[in-house]
C-alpha cells in the first residue's frame, strides 16, 4: 500500500514538472535560465513518460489490500506503515544516487527530475512515520468506532460502507512534504 502511494506522488510530482517544462518550452512561462528548444521539450517528454510510468505501476496495483489486515491491531498497521515508509524511503534513495549520477550532464530538468525522486525518499524516511502513519492510524480508528459514521453502519444489509480516508490522507501529506522538499532544494 505505501509503494503505490509513494508511486502515486512521485508520478504527480513528475508530471507536474514536466508540464511547467513543456510551458517553459513553449514560452509561456519565462525563466531565468536558458535552454535549447530540443533539450526543453526531450526533458519535458522524458519526465513526463517517468511519471506515467509510476502512475501507471501504481494504478495496476491492487491499493484497497490493505483492508485484508482484519487480524492486526491499529498498532501493528500504523508501525508496519511506518517501517515500509523508512523502507521506500531507502529505495528511493539508492534510486536517486543511480539517477543522479547518470543525468549529470544532461539538462537542467532532467536533474530536477532525479531531485524529485530525492525528495519523495527523503518525506517518505522522514515525515511519513512522524505524520503520515499516525494520521492514517487515527482515520481508520475513527472510521471503526466514531459517532460520524453511525448513519452508515446502520445501513440495511450493509448496503453501504464508512469511505476510507487514510489513503487519501496519507497522499497528501506525502506529497505535501515531496513538494515542500523540492521546493526548498
């Protein structure tokens, strides 16, 4: 489940650079740094598929297991989702290093690209398991036993379920951390 997520805001994270580089490309947004017309839109184009790729892994994935963890406490899933984010968050890292280096001497957002992966490694060591798991853990509890859902639960023949809010939430603080990071960087 944090593998797809942490594809998820990667490839978003991607796409949307390879979207500001394709305006840029085209002049729409001007920048204070140059570049060729062909390594503008070769950047723009290479980010882009990146990004597809690792929303197209991620949609492939089956993201709602998780509900398959009916034997575990709200502890065990918030600690297991915290050891798989500091997991990624390694992975991605070991990514970075292999990526950075191959595209040293290539454009400008093709290195932004590698400092994306960079960051979504370093939110997914850091601020997942302080802020990411606990929030996720709080919303599953508060969908099993809170008051807010009890219209949904008395449903007839549970003909309707409480929304699951953790994986969304777990999306955005990821990104939100992803995107800070790369912006300070």
């Amino acid at each position: 489940m944090m593998l797809d997520i942490g594809l998820m805001v990667l490839g978003s994270v991607l796409v949307g650079l390879s979207a500001a580089v394709l305006l840029v490309g085209l002049g729409v947004v001007e920048t204070s740094r140059e570049l060729s017309t062909g390594g503008t839109f070769a950047s723009g184009v290479a980010l882009a598929v990146s990004g597809l790729l690792c929303l197209g892994i991620a949609s492939e994935s089956p993201l709602g297991r998780g509900g398959r963890l009916a034997g575990f406490g709200l502890w065990d899933v918030g600690v297991g989702l915290a050891a798989c984010a500091l997991l990624i968050g390694l992975a991605a890292m070991a990514i970075y290093w292999l990526v950075a280096g191959l595209v040293e001497g290539l454009p400008r957002p093709l290195s932004q690209g590698a400092e994306a992966i960079r960051a979504v490694g370093v939110s997914a060591m850091t601020v997942m398991p302080l802020v990411g798991a606990p929030l996720s853990v709080l919303f599953s509890g508060l969908r099993g036993d809170s008051p807010w859902f009890a219209v949904v639960k008395r449903a007839p023949a549970g003909s309707r379920r409480a929304p699951r809010v953790d994986l969304p939430a777990l999306f955005a603080v990821w990104a939100a951390a992803a995107m800070t990071l790369l912006a300070i960087s």
